[in-house]
C-alpha cells in the first residue's frame, strides 16, 4: 500500500514539474523605452526621496540637539563633511 501512495504521489510531482513553462525569454530586469511605465517611474523617485530626507533629517536632528549624538562630545567635531557624502549620492 505504501508503494502505491509513493508511486502515486511521485506520478503527481512528475505532472506537476513536467507542465511547468520554463522557457522564459523576457528578462523583467532589463525593460526597454516601451516597456517603462512613468507611473512606476516616478514612484520610485518618490520612495527614494523618502530615503534621502531620513537620512538628512537623522543628521539635523542631532545636531540641533533634538537626538543624542551617539556619544560624541562636541557637536562641532561629531561630523566631517564626508559624512554627508553618502547622503548626496544617494540623492544624486
């Protein structure tokens, strides 16, 4: 009876697998001009800007003092100009 469930079970994977469509030739990574929708475009620069603003706003605040600044004893030496570069690569 166990072989009967087994070979029945494994008959049911076989059709299962065999009337899969693998062949996939449109890749959704790489759109072309036609295929980019603006709607989704510009969603996408929308929660992006979300990301560049949190992340400025998380360095105004401590600075202003509205945040701890995570151990830094002055607010005049807890950031060097560089810090800000990875903000304004995001942005840019």
């Amino acid at each position: 009876m166990k072989k009967i469930q087994y070979l029945f079970s494994l008959m049911i994977v076989a059709a299962v697998v065999v009337s899969c469509d693998l062949d996939q030739q449109a890749d959704p990574n790489n759109l072309t001009p036609a295929d980019a929708d603006v709607n989704a475009l510009l969603n996408g620069i929308q929660l992006q800007f979300e990301n560049v603003f949190s992340a400025a706003q998380d360095a105004s605040s401590e600075t202003m003092r509205m945040e701890n600044l995570g151990g830094a004893t002055r607010w005049d030496n807890a950031y060097v100009p560089s810090t800000f570069d990875a903000m304004w690569e995001d942005a840019y």
